[in-house]
C-alpha cells in the first residue's frame, strides 16, 4: 500500500511523492492524518539548519487525526485513562525520550541527551498516515476539531514556556514577534494576569491580530516599546530567534526582571549580553525547549477556550500544495497553516 507524502531528501530539497504506508509496532497506532501545521521547525529542517534532522525523512511535528490500526501489544488506554481504540480522534505529542539519561531520570525529559521526535529525526505528519507510540496519543473531545487538535502541540510549547518563566501576577509583558508562538504566549499571558503586555513585530497585520488577541501596545520598533515603559518590563520574551533581535530585547528587561529566549535561533548564531547588567540588575534568563509534562495542560487550555483558534488558524491546504503553503510561511503570511489531508 502506498501513501502521499513530502520527503525532504536534503537540504533545499523537497517533493511530494507516493511513498510505503507505515505499520504500526506493537505499541504503536496508525493515525490517518487530519490536520499537520507547519512551524518554524520545519523551516529549519528543510533549509538544513536542525542539527537533529535525518535525510531523507518526512516532516510535520504539529498533527492530528483518527486512530485506524493499533499494534499488537497494546493495552487500550491512552493517556489521563482514555481508552485508545480504533476510531479514536487524537493529537499527538511528538518528543521521544530514552527515559535513561541522567535528564529524563530527574524529571528533564525535555533535555534527554537521546533526544528524537516524530517529524524531526524519524518520519511524521506531512502524509496521509504515520505511526506513533500509543503514549504519545491524546484523545480530543468531540469539541476540538483535527485543526484545532494539531494547534496542541504549539500550545503545550506556549504552556512550557509559561511554566519556565513563572510570572506573577500584575507583571508587564514584552513579546517580541507575533508569529504563531507569539501570539499564542500572548493569549496565555493575558489569561495569567498580566497588567500591560506590548507586542513588537515587523508585520502590522500580525500586530493588529495581537490587538485583536489582547495587546495592550504594539510597536514596529523595539525602542518605541522602551520609550512608553522606561523602567522596562517585568517579562520580555523573544519569539524570533534572531540574534540581533534578541540583544535589543534584553535592553526592554525591568531591573529584577526575566528575559526568555524562546525563538529558536540557528545553532551557530551569537549574540553580546552585559554581564554586568545582568548581575547589578537581578535579570534571570530563561530557556524554553519544546514540551514538559504541558500536552495535557495544553489539551485543557485548548478545550477551556482559552485559545481564539479561529484567529490563529487561516490558512488550510491540500497535501499536494505543500510547496505553496511553505512559501505562504517563508513570506510570513498569516499565522497558522495547515496541511489538511484526507478530506
């Protein structure tokens, strides 16, 4: 049986083709994919700059979509005890742990030193159907659409993030991008009680989606935000990874304030922070790597309503338009797209 798929073959090169149809290990399932987002990961794979990505593979971390095989080893319960049946509609939390190093053995999965994931270092959901471990399959309630249920993924990053930085309540906010994970922060912050959050981006149509979601100020230009709050903010975040985005955002931190470095940068990229601000001022920086112990809280915020998926979610296409929806991406257009499949 053979299946449509993107396969990056290598770096810059990337085709949609027929390719095998998985099957299922015993403890795993076959999702028929519903929905698969593209995110700033998979921008990193195909261009080469992910130093765990493994050519040729198929992408596409961020998905959901409809149990239609199980293994046969597996017990059928799914996580928080949901049964995992044939049929089930679930999304799908995509980090591999090796549960044996010394991180995963004291409770940082996140930073397993035998670190893969479904869509990063072995094949995901860019394709009609893909195989993943029952543990790592979420049953969706019946309100949560396979698009919406592929916003998970990005959401329990957002959660992560959230959790790391640990603000308090009445602290003042500056996001640095509105892209996806931007937004996203954004919409958690105001649900967290943030006092004034800014939002800074190059893309006004982003912005006036941040003013949309909850914004108290947008700015086209970093120094434009420090001038309404010279004292700085209580908690800045980068979403861009842009190194010299990033130094100017560290400038914007309140004395006694966090800085969370949450885009992701190439691996190669530097940038120059003051030492000796960051000692005189109490700054703590922070880092936010992928997901930890947050699918289920982000399944819950999702289900809450918490998030405005109709805001995030525009744009949605057909396998075979891959290429088309990468460049929508690439040109920053919008702010969530999906491959949608077996429509």
């Amino acid at each position: 049986m053979y299946m449509r798929a993107v396969i990056v073959d290598a770096p810059e090169q990337v085709r949609v083709d027929n390719v095998a149809e998985p099957m299922p290990g015993p403890s795993e399932v076959l999702i028929r994919v519903g929905a698969s987002g593209i995110c700033g990961t998979d921008l990193h794979i195909i261009g080469g700059d992910s130093p765990l990505a493994r050519y040729p593979l198929i992408p596409g971390h961020e998905f959901a979509g409809e149990v239609v095989a199980v293994g046969s080893g597996l017990q059928s319960e799914g996580k928080a005890g949901v049964p995992i049946t044939v049929g089930s509609r679930v999304a799908v939390e995509p980090n591999l742990y090796c549960g044996q190093c010394e991180f995963c053995r004291t409770g940082h999965e996140n930073l397993c030193l035998n670190y893969a994931a479904i869509g990063v270092t072995i094949n995901g959901a860019f394709a009609q159907y893909v195989t993943v471990p029952a543990a790592k399959a979420y049953v969706l309630p019946e309100t949560l659409s396979f698009r919406e249920g592929a916003l998970i993924e990005p959401v329990s990053c957002a959660v992560h993030g959230m959790h790391s930085l640990n603000p308090r309540f009445g602290d003042t906010f500056l996001i640095v991008g509105a892209g996806t994970m931007g937004l996203l922060l954004l919409q958690l912050a105001v649900r967290g009680g943030a006092s004034r959050i800014a939002v800074v981006d190059v893309n006004t149509q982003r912005l006036a989606r941040a003013e949309q979601l909850g914004a108290t100020r947008v700015y086209t230009d970093i120094q434009h935000a420090l001038k309404d709050e010279p004292l700085g903010f209580n908690c800045v975040i980068d979403a861009t990874g842009v190194a010299p985005v990033i130094e100017q955002a560290f400038m914007t931190v309140k004395r006694g304030g966090k800085f969370m470095i949450f885009g992701v940068a190439s691996h190669e990229a530097r940038v120059s922070l003051s030492p000796f601000r960051i000692y005189n001022d109490e700054i703590t920086i922070v880092g936010s790597m992928a997901v930890l112990f947050s699918f289920q809280a982000a399944l819950d915020v999702m289900s809450a309503g918490v998030i405005d998926t109709q805001a995030m979610l525009t744009t949605a296409l057909p396998l075979d338009d891959f290429p088309k929806a990468l460049d929508m991406v690439r040109r920053g257009e919008g702010v969530k797209t999906q491959i949608v499949l077996n429509a």
